[in-house]
C-alpha cells in the first residue's frame, strides 16, 4: 500500500509499505476513504514528539470501509461505512466505563509504557502517534489495521459525504469536550487562543451553546477573519497585540475577564526568547505563553479549558495567579466515543457544519506538500483532507 511515513524533522514522504494485516481477533482491515493533516501532526512533523522513528505512519483522523473483520468482530461488518476514533480503548476497562476513554489502561501497554520511566499508568494509544502513545501505524494510508474494532468504529450514514463527518475522529469532539469543560451557556463569555482547526471549531461549539462573547486569539489574518466572519467572533492578532489578556479584561462586563478561556495552540506557542532557548536546549517540553495569557484572561473563578497538547515542563507557570484567582483547570486527551452520537445528531441536522473550515482536498500522494502548505500556513490554508487512490492534484474546497 502507499502510505505517508516519517524520515526526520520536516521529512516526510509517500512510500510503498506492508498492507496491514489482522493481529487479533477483534481487528478489522479499513480501506481509507478519507484522512486529515492535524495540528498535532505538525508536532511529529517537526521532531518534537519523542519515540518517533524512520518509517512511521503518521495521521489520526480517518475514516473508510470496513474490508475485513476479525472473527469476534461483532459491532461492524465487511462493508461498513465508518469513523474511526483517534483513540484507541478497548471499552471494557475501569475508565472506559466510565466513558473517559483517553484514559484506558489497556491498550497502551508495550511501547508506551516503556518510554515512562515513572510507572505511571499511560493514557490509552492513538493511532500514528509515536512509541509514546503505543507505536500503532496510522490512517495517512491507503489501508489501516484497527485494534478494538467492537468499541471504536463508530458507523456513519451513507448520505453524508466524508468531509461532514471525517472530523468525528478527532477535531470536532475535541472541540466539543472543550466547550464542555469550559462551561458554556447561553450568556457566556470565552476567550479562545488559537484559530487553527480546533480553534475554529471551538468557536463553532461555543456558539452552540449559547456563548454571546468569543474573543479569539491568533497571528493569522485570514484565519481570524474567517472565525470573524463564520463565527462573530472579536479577533485579537497577537502580533499587533502583544497582551491579548489586557485588552480582553478592558472589553469584558466589569473589567473581570471572561468566564471561561479554551487553550487550543498546546506547547508550541510562540514564546519568549528564555522559553525558545530553554525548548531547543531540550530543558523544557512545553513553551507556557498561551497558557499564562488564559490565566490572566479569565475572571476569578473561571475556568480555564485545554485541549491543546502539552508535554513535560513548564517554564513560568504562574500556578500562584491561578490558585489567587480560584480558577479550574479542566484539560487532556479527548474522550472521543462518548460524544459520537450526539455530534452525528447535530452534522445531519445541520447545527453543526465542521467541514466548512476545509480549505485543501489533496491526494494522499501529495501528502508531503500538504504538511509543508499546513505547517508554513500557505495559500491560506486552514484544513487539509488527504484522498488515497486519487491522480496527482491540489484544487481548493
């Protein structure tokens, strides 16, 4: 099969690799139908994500057609249509009953566990996402082999074409939990960091759910002028302002701040010079500038929501400010299955429209002009889906 597989930082191309096999009886084989470049993928893109090795195939948000099951595969069948969750549990578990599925103590336990020196039970596997997260070969593929096909594949109507419902397998529900670990309702305020494709649909959910105030924040002109024109939101472009926290505070109800703010730029937020050095000297995992803002941004009692990736330690987190203040962190990966049914409910109803921020429908051969478009942010690039099986070509949404 062809595949995108990763050779060093900024390095990466499309090769002839193994057609996937079954490894367990709950396995199935899917054929792709659609996959997407993440923003997460940029952190593997760029080397930043360890237990990354030569020839591994990225991508978590795919979707297809069941080709093959194995024999205890009882919840889908040859031909199904489906989704594929990011994460990968195996239902049965102490946290996956109770639905907090990013946490399942099973599948994990191999190569993730080995890169955690401290014991410390590892959060569940994701596909294509280094030894970390379990080592499992993602969906940037023409084919993918599925672990704990009874609890993942989520089925999707046939008349819904792939780009209203590839998104369940990561983005949307991560967009989702975030706005419902923010609080939202209808009179809220929110300040999100971040436009990039979570951001956006945050905004998107935010507004879902009643919020009247969304200040977001970002350095992107045309991605702030989307949200701005989709979503109303009041943009905030930290380059011309470099304390967003400030003017927030200035334009909220008694100058307090916001009632909840949602991280979504994660640990490689443009920093300071003491944090770039700190990050490329490898002292530090996690650049904290996205985070003191949120900190600051909220009012007393707030929460701050992320669902931005962070990793290892943080330079200047003001843990005192935040204590001051009362604030609730809410935060990690997301429990992808426990939202599928009500967001499928909402996409074919049509309150939620998520393949509107699509900009780039590409080939899978393309794949490696695609992570370069994404991560220099060119010809306004907002989301990319990739299509395996298709002619050599870019064309915009």
């Amino acid at each position: 099969m062809r595949a995108l597989t990763y050779h060093g930082p900024y390095r990466v191309s499309v090769d002839n690799m193994p057609d996937p096999t079954l490894q367990a009886s709950d396995d199935i084989i899917l054929k792709v139908t659609a996959t997407a470049i993440c923003g997460s993928d940029l952190h593997l893109y760029r080397g930043k994500i360890p237990g990354t090795h030569h020839g591994d195939i990225f991508g978590h948000e795919f979707m297809g057609e069941v080709v093959e099951a194995g024999s205890d595969v009882t919840a889908v069948a040859k031909g199904d249509r489906v989704v594929i969750p990011f994460v990968i549990a195996c239902g049965e578990c102490f946290f996956c009953k109770l639905n907090q599925y990013a946490a399942c103590e099973t599948t994990n336990s191999g190569k993730g566990a080995a890169l955690n020196p401290k014991k410390i039970t590892p959060p569940a596997a994701l596909f294509g996402y280094s030894d970390l997260y379990g080592g499992i070969p993602g969906g940037q593929a023409e084919y993918v082999r599925v672990p704990k096909a009874n609890t993942g594949p989520f089925k999707v109507p046939d008349g819904l074409a792939d780009e209203k419902v590839l998104f369940l397998s990561d983005i949307l529900p991560t967009a989702w939990q975030a706005v419902k670990n923010a609080g939202l309702m209808p009179g809220s305020s929110v300040a999100i960091f971040g436009a990039g494709p979570v951001g956006l649909l945050s905004a998107a959910c935010a507004r879902l759910a009643g919020a009247e105030q969304i200040f977001m924040i970002d350095h992107h002109p045309y991605r702030l002028a989307f949200a701005q024109e989709r979503y109303g939101v009041i943009p905030i472009n930290f380059d011309e302002n470099d304390d967003a926290a400030a003017w927030i505070i200035e334009h909220t109800a008694g100058h307090r701040g916001v009632d909840a703010v949602i991280d979504a730029v994660g640990f490689e937020a443009k920093g300071s010079v003491t944090e770039t050095i700190l990050s490329n000297l490898k002292i530090e995992g996690s650049s904290g500038k996205a985070l003191r803002q949120c900190i600051a941004a909220v009012r007393r009692g707030g929460i701050v929501s992320v669902p931005g990736v962070y990793a290892g330690f943080i330079h200047g987190f003001l843990f005192g400010d935040a204590f001051d203040k009362g604030l609730t962190f809410k935060m990690g990966q997301t429990h992808v299955h426990a939202y599928l049914p009500d967001l499928l409910m909402l996409i074919e109803s049509g309150q939620l429209k998520p393949e509107e921020i699509v900009t780039h429908h590409m080939p899978l051969e393309d794949a490696a002009k695609g992570y370069s478009l994404f991560e220099k942010r060119q010809e306004d690039c907002r989301k990319i889906i990739l299509l395996p099986g298709t002619p050599s070509r870019v064309s915009a949404a």
